[in-house]
C-alpha cells in the first residue's frame, strides 16, 4: 500500500527532524514539507541544507494546511509548542512526534489535540551522538524499530497510514500501551545512558594526572561511555525529567544487582562473578540473533563513515534537538 | 633498533596470544614460537591454525630455552604456572605477560623468578570480545597501547629490548608503576565492565515480554553494553578478584556520583542533569583529539570485519583465555 502526504510539517529540525525530511523526500511519501524552529539560525542552517519547502519560526504557521505534523524538538517544549499549534492544526491530520518517551507526551500535549485531529505519538528507535539539522540522513531508520502509541480511540486506519510512513523510511513498526515502552526504553536506553553520563563525570572529577592516562588508555571500554555520553545534553535532561519513574524504578533493580556485585568483588566471590559473566552472554547471543547487531567483532569504525542503508546499527537518540 | 628474539615461549593461546603468535612471526621478531596450554583441544586448535613450531602441554617444556616467555593465561592461574616454570626459566630470559592487572602479577609470579631473569610484566591495551586461538589477528595491536611494568631491579635495557619488541608489533609502549596502572584500569575498563555485565544481568531477570522487547530495542544504547558483557567470563572474574582494592575505590566514586544523579532525576533537578551531560562532552572530545577514537559517527560495523591495522580502534579484554 501506498503512502502519500499533502504537506509534512516537521517542529523542530534535528538529527530525527531532517532525517525525516530527507527519507520521505526520497521515498516520495509527501508534496512539500514546512520546517518550523524556533532559533533562526538553525531555520537558516535547514534552509542551506535545502531540507523543505517552507520555512518559518513560527510552529502554528508550519502546520497550517498540514495533514501529517511531527515534533522532533525536545520533549520540555512539547506542552508550549502543542498549545500555540492546537488552534492551527487541521480537521483529520495526524500529529505524531519522535520522542524518547511516551506517557508524558500523551499527558501534556493530549489536552491540546482537537476532536478530529489523530495524535499518534511515535519514537523512531535510531540515532547518533551527533546533533542539529547537518546531522541527518535519509538511511537513519533503515532497519530500525519505530514504536508508536496511538492515543485512546485513535482510528487504526489512521495509525495504520502514518506505520506505512515509517515503513516506507525503512523503519520496522510496532504499536505498544506508552508505559510499557517507557518502561523498556528506561531499561534499553535510559539507564544505560544515565550510567554513561555517570562514569564519564566520575572520570572528570579525577586528579588531573590520572585523567590524561585515562584518555590516552581510553580503548579498553571507557571509550564506547563517552560516545553514549556525548549525546545531546537537553534531550537527555528531558528524557530523566519526563520519564521519572520509570527510570528510577530501573536504576533501583540496578543497583540491587550492583550491591550484590560489589559484595561479590569485596568477599572474593568468583563463582558468583564467573556465573553473572557467563549468563550475560546469553543475552547477547539474542540480540544477535534478532538481527539487531552482528557478530562480527568491533574491529572499529571506518574514518569515511557513510551512511550504511539497511545493514546499518545505531544508537538511539530519540528526538531532535532544537526546535 | 630491530630486536629479535631466540625462542618465544607463548603460555596460553586465546585472542591475545595468537595475536602475539601472527603478530611477531609477520614482523620477523623471533626465530621460534613455542605454545603450551592446559587443554589438549585449544592445543589441537593451535597447531592446525600453524601459530607456532612447538607444541606442548607442560609449560615448563616450553619456556626451556626460550629467552621472552609471554603469560596469556587467564591471571587467576598465574601462581601456579610460576611455580611450575620456574626451574625450567633460562638466565637471561625475559618474562612477561599480559594480564589486565599489575600488581597482582608482581606479587603472586614476583617471588617465583629466578635471579637473572628479568621479570616485566605487561599489559597490551587491546581486544576484541572474542575468545580462543581463532580470535587473533596480527593486527590487534597497531596503534594500541602496551603498558609495562618492570619488576624493581630490572635493567633498563632489557624493558627497552621488550618495548621494541611491542612496537614492532604495532604498539606505543608506556612504563608505569604497577599501582597506578591498576587504578586507571580500574576506571577506564573494569568499571565499564562490571557496569555493563550488571545491566545485561538486571535485563536477564525481568518478565520474559518485556525481556524480548528489550531485545528488539536493542539499539537504543543496551546493545552496547551486550558486547562488553559478552566477554570472557574467567578472565573477568579473576580481574575482579586480582585488582579488588582499586575496582572497589573507583566503584566507591562512581555510586557516590550516581547518588547524586539519582536525587537529580527524583527531584526534577534539570540543571544539574544538563550540567553534567553538556561537561562529559568535553572528556569525549579529549579522547578523539588524542586519537584513541574518531570524531565519525557510529554508522554501524561492518559485516565482513576485515582485520583493520593501524585505524583499528578495539576494546580491552586484556589476557588470552585459556592456558
């Protein structure tokens, strides 16, 4: 089945946003595209880029006319953005958005979203830790998961053409209740990030000696925690502001493990050690197994870096980043 | 200065020992390679991959007449192999290993060398998540860092002859007090480690559903943290429980921060939260600017994994794995 949009606006014009714009671009799923954001130079910045065919500073604008709307800013902004768009949005569009998590864009945008609008919150589970409207590219969803949450009594004729969007950008689609997926995505995604972000300040906060050892010395693991942790720092700020309780339900069970661990480490335990070490391996083997990574070894990354359609893996950093 | 060695006496022959094996032979750094290794199989496995000339299971037979004798043996094994080689070690000879940690080793294999042996330990900051002797590469250590640390006593020459014999194989050798390497060790790679082996094992026990979504979901930052859980469970263990002091003081910090991250998100504390996020960005630019990593995004591995000397970027997993 085909898919075609009148007019795509996309709030908000990030990593996710212009990657958006140039997938359905190729794809050919939409007429024109309006980009609205709220700092000029980055609307200057997508206007170089040539990413649409509209460009304003002004959301309401943007979605004027539109029969499929996304925000691809970050999730704190989303309660404005939705009420200064509400008044603008069209008779039977749909308004979806691609943020990391879900239950909270249902309750601060949902009160805002007109009878006859379908709000179907989205999250495109792929990503980079490289931010702004240079950032994208076309193949980013190739392969990916797309999680959408449609809101209560949403068509599934409608869920059902916005999933054809995605598919047709690549993407795998899956329609889940929002705090399931915020619960899964605390544990795949947040709390590793959260741990990342952690190490990599425990690390700043060393003797400065020490601190250029561990740069230099970085290859031995530490290395793949700073690039978790140098994902984009507002985004991230959100995501723990919005998805509280989860993610401190996870980091409880966590750390529950981690003191068994450390009592492990201080008694000398090695059969508990070797026994965790070697159950964790299983784990592993599924994923690879799901088609989500290979099992090739990571003999490291290519210096041209070009965009890898289909067999590409990424990591995910939800929304865009600047709106 | 080119160095070459007689005889080099390889104990144990996981990943990094057939690396030594490939890497040494390519680079004409020794005459003959000697390989002894506790289980009959992996032996088998050695000889019909051709890493070496001798093939023995007593590691005494091997170290006689050999003057570099490298440990690739899991550490937690080391006391005894000391033990048991000793008498066999040639005056003159020099022996090394491999291990993750260092002060450990001078201690347990420390009391065991004979006078006129010159014991260095040291640690090739280099791997994959690969085990055995299949896993090796010539090239695992081009543009990798070796650490030594030179038992007291030791003359200088003789580190020299051992750090040219690292280089040639592709590494940049550093000397380091034993301590010290064990407490950056600890930051840069055992944490990381015990971290990632804890939240693969926090997943292992949730509810089968959800357990499968994570699956899936993988990309969003978990996956990761899989392949460093993938590594070799007896290696880990005897890291843990051979470098307990440093591993406990470096966990002590990292709880403290989290602690303190963990309040953040309880409380809603925004600021803190993107105070630090933005401040690990910078240690991320201090890596790839000492070009221990690339600035690229991560596109994805490739699935063919061609061995890639000098630009390979590769995680640590320290020792071989079986002896």
């Amino acid at each position: 089945m085909s898919v075609r949009f009148r007019k795509l606006a996309l709030i908000g014009i990030g990593l996710i946003g212009s990657s958006i714009a140039l997938a359905a671009r190729r794809q050919r799923l939409v007429d024109s595209i309006a980009i609205a954001t709220r700092r000029p130079e980055t609307l200057a910045e997508a206007r170089g880029l040539g990413l649409g065919d509209i460009y304003t500073l002004e959301a309401a604008e943007a979605v004027r006319g539109a029969d499929l709307v996304i925000l691809c800013a970050p999730v704190g902004a989303y309660g404005a953005l939705a009420a200064s768009i509400a008044p603008a949005l069209e008779q039977g569009a749909i308004l979806s958005d691609v943020g990391s998590v879900k239950a909270h864009v249902l309750k601060v945008v949902g009160p805002h979203v007109p009878d006859g609008v379908h709000f179907i919150p989205g999250h495109p589970i792929a990503g980079t830790e490289h931010s702004g409207p240079a950032a994208g590219f076309a193949e980013l969803f190739a392969g990916r998961w797309c999680v959408l949450t449609p809101a209560p009594g949403v068509p599934p004729a409608q869920t059902e053409r916005l999933a054809a969007f995605w598919r047709e950008m690549g993407s795998m689609v899956e329609c889940m209740d929002a705090a399931h997926h915020d619960m899964v995505l605390a544990i795949t995604s947040h709390i590793p990030h959260l741990v990342a972000y952690n190490i990599v300040g425990t690390v700043a906060d060393l003797e400065a000696d020490t601190q250029s050892e561990v740069v230099k010395f970085s290859a031995s693991g530490f290395r793949d925690f700073t690039r978790i942790a140098a994902s984009d720092p507002v985004m991230w700020r959100d995501v723990f502001l919005t998805n509280r309780e989860a993610v401190l339900e996870m980091l409880g069970r966590f750390l529950e493990d981690l003191s068994v661990l450390q009592r492990a480490v201080r008694t000398g335990d090695g059969a508990r050690l070797e026994a965790l070490f070697t159950r964790t391996r299983a784990i592993r083997r599924s994923i690879i197994d799901a088609g989500q990574e290979t099992a090739a070894p990571d003999f490291g990354r290519s210096h041209e870096a070009p965009p890898v359609p289909a067999s590409a893996f990424l990591r995910d950093h939800g929304g865009g980043d600047d709106a």
